[in-house]
C-alpha cells in the first residue's frame, strides 16, 4: 500500500540511474560553460533538480496507471454486485477477477485487497474508499468515493450508479488519450529544442574554439557564461512545465 501516491520513492537501481543522469548533466554544462572542474562541481546541485524533477515525472506516471487500472476494478466491482454479492464481498470478487487481468502486485490489486482487509476489519466500505481517494490524489477515484458514499447512505441502485460512473471515467480517460496524442509531437519538439543551445554551444566550441576563447577562465567571460547559463535552465525549466501541463 502506497501512503500517498504524490510522493514517489527511488528504488535502488533507479537511484543510481538518476543520480548518474543529473551528474552527467552537471559535467557537460559544467564542460561546455566553464570548460573547469570547479564549473562542473559548481553545477552539481543540479543532481537534485535532475532527481526531484523525475520523482514528479514518475508520480504523474504512476497516478495516472492507477487510474487505468480503477477504471477496470470499478468494471469489477459491478460485475460482482450485478451477479448478487453485497457490497462487502463484491470487493473480494473484483480481486479475484483483477487478479486475471493484471499481474500480482499491480497497484488496483494491492488496493482493493487493502480495502477487503480493511472491511474485515469492521472498517465502512465508505470509509476504505475514502482513504483511498485522498491517498490517491486522483479526482476519479475521490469522486467515486463521494458518489458511493452518497448512494449507500441514499439507497441509491449501487450497481447502476457503479456503471454509470465507470463509464464516465472511461470516456474521459479516452479523451485524455486523445489529446495526449495529439500533443506529443509538440512535447517532442519541445524537448529537442530544450538541447539546442547546448548543441550550439558544442558545435562552436568544436569548429571555433578561438572564437569562445574570450569566454573562458576570466571574470567577464565566467560572468556573461554563468548568466547565460542561468537563462538557458529557466528556460529549460519554463518549457517542461509547459509541455507537462495537466489535460
């Protein structure tokens, strides 16, 4: 069970691998910048730029399978009520049948099984949904957990309501798909055009090294590099929260 899915943690070997990607960043800027090893240990703090933007990167990610696969335990879940189980054992239902669609351990599963332990436990189904929805931070998954709530305490038809809401989600998480389709070309162009300057700045240094020379290992040059420096990575950072906004 994952106690808040807005809050990714490293796994060992991905740690390893976003610490190397962040340094590595830090030696080329540092390299084509500064062309000095002080240059590339001043730019070292951007290890944890590097990490903590791939944690955000990863989150998203992860929150937005989860809601895919709850699109599917919904399905689930009304299957089981359609077929006559009461709510409390419909949940149990819906693990068995996810459990065919996906492989152990996936999140939908691990979370319905936390929500079944939780109602042996004489805890409210209302109540499970509920934590789920705020550990969640999914707007379908918290507004499920309103709706149920409201119809089990209502005597609203659970199985309709359960359908209905499911068939919402999937139709908006279509048009979701849609759109991420039809933007991810400019995502892409965007992300090249984050490597151009630097890609310049290489070529320049490559052909015409005497004509950056200047730049170089004298307090004029170190100031006008850092400075462009500093407008290169709020750019870079302006361009992923534009091509990252939220559909």
């Amino acid at each position: 069970m994952i106690e808040d899915y807005d809050v990714y943690r490293f796994s060992l070997k991905e740690k390893l691998r976003y610490i190397m990607e962040g340094l590595t960043i830090a030696f080329i800027l540092g390299y084509l910048f500064y062309k000095s090893i002080f240059g590339i240990i001043l730019l070292c703090p951007l290890v944890f730029w590097h990490c903590k933007k791939k944690k955000e990167e990863l989150a998203k990610m992860r929150k937005w399978k989860l809601n895919l696969e709850f699109r599917d335990g919904i399905n689930s879940l009304a299957a089981a009520l359609s077929a006559g189980y009461s709510v409390e054992h419909a949940f149990a239902e819906a693990v068995k049948d996810l459990k065919k669609m996906y492989p152990q351990g996936a999140m939908i599963i691990r979370e319905f099984t936390y929500i079944v332990n939780q109602i042996r436990m004489n805890i409210t189904v209302e109540n499970a949904l509920n934590n789920f929805g705020r550990r969640s931070g999914v707007e379908d998954i918290i507004s499920f957990a309103d709706v149920f709530s409201t119809a089990k305490r209502t005597g609203g038809n659970l199985v309709q309501i359960i359908k209905t809401t499911a068939n919402q989600i999937g139709n908006k998480l279509e048009v979701k798909r849609e759109i991420m389709a039809m933007i991810a070309g400019k995502k892409f162009e965007a992300t090249v055009m984050k490597f151009v300057p630097a890609g310049v700045l290489w070529f320049m240094s490559a052909t015409s090294p005497d004509l950056l020379k200047p730049l170089y290992h004298n307090p004029a040059g170190i100031i006008i590099m850092t400075v462009l420096l500093g407008g290169y990575l709020y750019t870079s950072r302006l361009t992923d929260k534009i091509i990252n906004i939220e559909v």
